[in-house]
C-alpha cells in the first residue's frame, strides 16, 4: 500500500486512516512525497518522525501498487498506477484558496483536480456525510458516482479520547480553570494573519487563576512560519501562560480538553462543534468561506467577537447554543469511520478483513508545557477575612494591587519591582529530615559532590535584604504549606485547606495565596496567629490558616 503525502497536515489525517491496517501482516506500507507542494519540507520532517519507511516519488510512479491512499488530490496522483482511495483533509469541503484550482472552487471539489481526461481517476471517494456526496455530484457528477460515505476518522479518534479528557488538562496544568482554545487555520483570511494580537490580549484581560489559553494552528502555519519563527513572535504570550498545541495529535487533545473554542473558518470549529463545545466566531469574514457550507452555517448561529474584552459576553451566549446540530451536518456514522472504511480498502486490495475489534485509538497525553508565569501584576480585594485575587501577566492593561515575582526566575527588573517574591522548591527537594536519610553515611550527597541549600526561613530572610523593594518573600514548601517572611509581620506559616466539590478536591496555586496574605498583612488588619482567612482566586476558594511557623518548616531545604 502506497500513501501519497503532500503536506504535515495531510500526512496526519491519513495516519489516523491506518489503524484500518492495525494487526494485519499481511499490508506493508510505504509513503512518499508527492512534489509541488509549498508545504512539503514540514512533510518531510513529519514522516520522520512517524518512523515510516519512504519511498522515493520517481520509484513510485515506476511501481505498481495493491492500493493507494491520499488526503489531497493535487499533485500528478493520476499517474500512479493501483487503486486509488481520496480522502478529505479536512472536516468536508467548506472553503476555497484563491490563487489555486478553479476561482471559488474548493480544491476537493475542483473538476480541475478530480478529473483525467475528463474521467475521475480516484477509485473512491471516503467521505464523512451524504451532504459532501451532494456537494460533489454538483461540481463533478462523475467523481460524485464514487462517493462512499464513510464518516470521519479524525472525528472518532476525538470521540474516544473524551473519557481522558481529566488527564489532559491535568498534564496542561489546566486544574480548576477553564481552557480557551484559540484556533487558527491557515492563509491571508487566517486568525492569526488577520488578528495577530488576539491571544496576547486575551492572556492580558483574562485572570490566570480562573483561565487558560491554548493556541492550535493549522500545520500548514508551522510550515509557512517554521518552529523558531513562531516560538520568537509568540514568545511574550508564552511567558505569560500561553500553550501552543503541537500540529500531529497534540492539538486533538488540547480540542477535548478545551472548555469553549474561538474560532475562525477552519475546520477545527466543527470538531469543536461536534464535542458540544461553545464556539465562539473570530472570522472577520472574507472570500474563502463558502456559503451555505456546515461550517458556514455553525458561525453563523453563534457569537461572534469583536474585540478581546467583549469574550466574557460571547461565551456567555455561546454556552446556551447547541452546536451539535451543525456538526452533525458534517459527520455522519459517528464512531463508525474504521470499520466502514475497512469494507471499501479491503474489497480494492482483494483481501478479506480480519474480524477484529477496530476501535478508533484516543489520542495520546499532551506535552506538558514547558514554561509558566514568573511574573504577575496582582490585584487585590479585601473584605474582612475574604481576600479575591486576580493575577495577570505583568504587561496587563489593567489596574493592580502589586506585581509578584518567582525567584529566581523572573527577570532582574522584575525581581528589583516586586513586593512579593516566591520560590518553590527544586525539583526532588524535600524536608531537611527526608533530605539527609538520601545521603551517603559520610555527609555528601549521593550523587558525589557536596551539598549546599538554602533554608525556608534562611531565603526568606535574605531576600528581604537582597531586595529592599520585597514587602514580602515566602518559601512554597509543598502544595498546601507556605513559609511566609513580612517585613513588619514577621514570619508565619499560611497552611491551605484542600477544597472538596463533586468529589473532586483541588488547591489553588500556592503562589496565588502568597499574594493574598501580602495584601491582607497590609490593609490595617491586625496580624494573628491562629486566623483563618478566605483566599478567592476566581476558580478556587479555600480556607488559609495563618499560624506560627513550626521547626521543621523554618528548617526546610529548597
């Protein structure tokens, strides 16, 4: 079997075709690179990283094949000789590139590209609804009259990772939050060419501690941009929280993880849609989306946003919308794809399918991202023992209490401008107790070298005089316990009640609480030992017991 590749985000969709295959000894597939593609270098790398064994082009046209596969039907697929299978590479047919094919033509409805001679040369078309069928007999009845509805595969592999959906924002270190999606397909109509800033201005309004924004761009924008160049231009809105979705099968997770989806006019709206997730509408229209189709039709019911600030007033709206309906227009057979797909290859290879269980396999856990905040403008609000919190990226329009700051990550302007230093423990560190039971006999670490490591009450005190800005500096020592070092307070010890809710417990991030006791040591109240307070970060509220500091917390290695 042949898979004919002509972009990264053509050779992802057939990859998710291939389980057809899984357990079968008996089909030995090979890919090559069909030329002419302006994406193709990133194609290059992705079959790499599959691990799949290339055929060059020049050998492919020479040989004959059982069945060939593809995903595009541009390119000369028409000389390849054995049985040939188009699919979609996208949710269905719903916009046209200019520039490209037959004006106002979607490139897998074009005549131009189905037909040879005025004959279809693809054997079948694998299609995911009877609406595309129809669509097609309209541009090209003949290529029309080897339509099979199939459903979709990429669909049902979204489908079947929902029961992970809980691991997945637990690896994005979701928690509590809600996660906004942002995505964007490709082009001069795209999201990001049209509204570049969009995600920086969410990430500037919305609270860390109530959201989490993810970006999915379509891969053909990692090939257009490449890796370094996109990581450069969105660097500011990495540092403050940003996640930005892998093209090969991290975006499908992010997708199942996300809690709403502003969109433009590509096709992850529909797999949005077909979740139930709110969508929201970021395409500020144009020529390339084709009216009347489904995802026409699904920005068309829901809100649309003018502007970052007017998002809360959109996902409001777009949470009373059903959005199923309009998905259900793209996709029939839900959780069929494989096994439909399987009679048609099977019958063009001559084989008979073995009866095994083909169930669509979920997608894998994400990449846990691999930068977080340093640094936050904080604003503040207290009301007796009731603090709310809100914390921003430090370059936020918005009005703040105070700007805090991770040691010693934070850049140096920051650390020098902070109120509030925080610091976390080194990866593996641990009570000074369980800390020596790991040394060798002799007092030097296990891993050769000598030791050395600040204590909580020892870093507190020298930041306060390393920074003579530092109102506050405070030690995190686990997920619920903070030393915490104030100028005119002293020390303490803020300890974090967990918070129970539907059989779910959660934390606030410790951070966040630090703020909140910075600010209340502030604001006139008396500080005691033994109160308890309420810190609200918007996601979480939960209860902080302000209490002497105990030995064993003063003494803790970080």
């Amino acid at each position: 079997m042949l898979v004919v590749v002509r972009s990264a985000g053509a050779l992802h969709r057939l990859l998710d075709v291939l389980p057809v295959f899984r357990g079968d000894s008996r089909v030995v597939t090979r890919f090559t690179l069909a030329p002419g593609s302006d994406f193709d270098i990133d194609a290059l790398a992705a079959l790499d990283r599959s691990g799949a064994r290339t055929m060059p082009w020049r050998d492919a046209l020479r040989a004959r094949h059982d069945l060939i596969l593809a995903a595009s039907p541009k390119g000369d697929l028409r000389r390849l000789s054995g049985p040939r299978v188009l699919l979609p590479h996208g949710a269905g047919f719903n916009k046209a590139v200019h520039g490209d094919g037959s004006p106002g033509t979607p490139s897998g409805l074009d005549p131009h590209y189905l037909l040879a001679d005025g004959h279809p040369w693809a054997d079948v078309h694998a299609l995911a609804h009877e609406e595309q069928v129809t669509r097609l007999a309209s541009y090209s009845p003949l290529a029309a009259s080897r339509g099979v509805v199939v459903g979709d595969p990429t669909l049902d592999r979204l489908l079947a990772s929902v029961p992970h959906r809980d691991g997945y924002r637990a690896t994005l270190g979701t928690g509590p939050r809600r996660l906004i999606a942002v995505t964007s397909t490709w082009g001069p109509e795209s999201l990001l060419a049209r509204r570049p800033g969009l995600v920086a201005e969410l990430l500037g309004l919305l609270p860390h501690d109530t959201s989490q924004v993810a970006l999915i761009l379509h891969p053909n924008e990692y090939s257009a941009i490449g890796t370094f160049d996109l990581s450069g231009r969105l660097a500011p809105a990495l540092d403050a929280g940003l996640v930005l979705a892998a093209p090969y099968e991290e975006w499908a997770a992010v997708l199942v993880a996300a809690d709403a989806v502003v969109t433009d006019h590509g096709s992850t709206a529909l797999y949005a849609a077909a979740l139930g997730t709110p969508v929201v509408n970021a395409y500020d229209s144009g020529d390339e989306l084709l009216p009347g189709s489904p995802l026409a039709r699904l920005l068309g019911s829901v809100p649309r946003l003018t502007s970052a600030d007017a998002l809360e007033a959109a996902l409001r709206t777009a949470r009373s919308i059903d959005t199923r309906v309009h998905a259900a227009d793209a996709f029939a057979h839900q959780g069929q794809a494989l096994p439909r797909l399987r009679t048609h290859l099977y019958r063009l290879l001559g084989l008979k399918a073995e009866q095994a269980d083909l169930d669509s396999p979920a997608f894998p856990q994400p990449t846990p991202p691999s930068r977080r905040p340093l640094a936050f403008a904080v604003r503040a609000e207290v009301t007796g023992d009731l603090i709310q919190v809100e914390r921003f990226p430090a370059s936020t329009p918005r009005p703040t209490h105070h700007l805090a700051a991770e040691y010693p990550g934070a850049g140096p302007r920051q650390l020098q401008s902070a109120a509030v230093l925080w610091r976390r423990p080194a990866y593996g560190a641990s009570s000074s107790t369980s800390r020596r039971a790991t040394w060798a006999s002799d007092g030097w670490d296990t891993q050769g070298w000598a030791a050395e490591q600040w204590t909580a009450e020892g870093w507190t005190a020298h930041a306060l005089h390393e920074y003579p800005g530092c109102r506050t500096a405070a030690a995190i020592l686990t997920q619920g316990r903070i030393l915490i070092r104030h100028r005119s307070a002293g020390l303490l010890t803020a300890r974090l009640e967990l918070r129970r809710d539907g059989g779910r417990v959660s934390y606030p991030d410790p951070s966040a609480v630090v703020s909140a006791v910075h600010v209340w040591l502030g604001s006139g109240t008396p500080p005691a030992s033994g109160a308890t307070l309420m810190c609200d970060t918007g996601a979480v509220a939960v209860r902080v017991h302000v209490e002497d500091p105990r030995t064993e917390e003063l003494l803790y290695e970080l």
